[in-house]
C-alpha cells in the first residue's frame, strides 16, 4: 500500500480512518475537502480542480479521502488500494448531523480554512441517498480498478483492519 483512496458516503469515517491510517502507516494523508473548498466554501473551476488533482494523485505515496466523484477516474489511475467504506445511510446521517451539531461554525481539521461547519440540507440529502444513488456511479468507476480494494461495512470493520497495522506514531 503505497497509494490509498478512502471513499464512502459522508459520515462514514473517511478523513478520520485516513488520519488514524496515516499515522500507523508513515503515508502522508490527503484530505481532498482541504484541497477542494476555498474560504467561504467557494469552489475552484473545474479545470484547476482536475489539475490540482492529478497532481495530488502523482504523488509517490498517499493516503486520499474524499469522494469527488469527477476526479475519481484520475485517482484510481494512481491508486493501489481503495478502502470502501460501505455504511447504510441511517448511522451517516446520525454522524453527520453529530458532527453539525460538535463543530457548529468550526473550521474541522480534515477542512480547508475558512468553511466552519454549517447546516446545509441539500448535503444531508445527499448523505440520506449516498447508498441509493452516488454508491451505483461509484461502483460503475469502480468495476475497472484492479489493484486492491478492500469493502468495510461496519465502524467494527474499520476497528479490525486498523488493528492489523503495526502503530508508527
């Protein structure tokens, strides 16, 4: 594992399990909502955006959590390992309305400067369909990848394979 995606429904785990792998793997983590949002949560074009992302992904060595489903294709190219995190959309929004209520008008540290945490339902919806729809585009990208690709369907799954890491931190 030298490249690894992290992709999942919001809510799922993915900054915090790329953060807690990062520190017991030595791979230098990657968080795309620190690359993607500028302050305010103004969004980059799409060309910088696809720039920016390829070369994130040409890196040696990383760890990336994010779903950014446009740049997907770019990260798999480089990828070794993806960690699907598989959750049933109940426990995200649970997490992510947690998560609101935690850090209300804070930045979080998988964030880029600038974007506190807000409510914004359009994002909970997404988070409420993830399953339903974004989870059918994402396999469909997916079903080419041939390097590893490990699926995690429980907060109890996520616990066990970072058992399996020895802890460099």
């Amino acid at each position: 594992m030298q490249r690894v995606l992290v992709i999942g429904s919001p809510g799922s785990g993915k900054s915090t399990l790329a953060t807690e792998l990062a520190r017991r793997t030595g791979l230098p983590p990657i968080h795309l909502d620190q690359e993607y949002w500028r302050a305010g949560w103004v969004e980059p074009n799409r060309d910088d955006w696809q720039r920016r992302v390829a070369e994130l992904a040409g890196r040696h060595r990383w760890i990336m959590d994010g779903n950014y489903g446009g740049s997907l294709t770019t990260r798999l190219a480089r990828a070794d390992t993806v960690i699907d995190l598989e959750f049933p959309a109940r426990p995200c929004v649970w997490r992510v309305l947690k998560r609101i209520v935690r850090s209300w008008r804070q930045v979080r540290p998988d964030m880029a400067e600038g974007c506190p945490e807000n409510f914004n339902l359009e994002f909970l919806l997404y988070t409420a369909t993830f399953p339903f729809a974004a989870r059918k585009r994402t396999n469909a990208k997916l079903a080419q990848f041939t390097g590893t690709r490990i699926h995690l369907r429980s907060p109890a799954e996520v616990r066990r394979f970072l058992a399996t890491f020895d802890d460099h931190g």
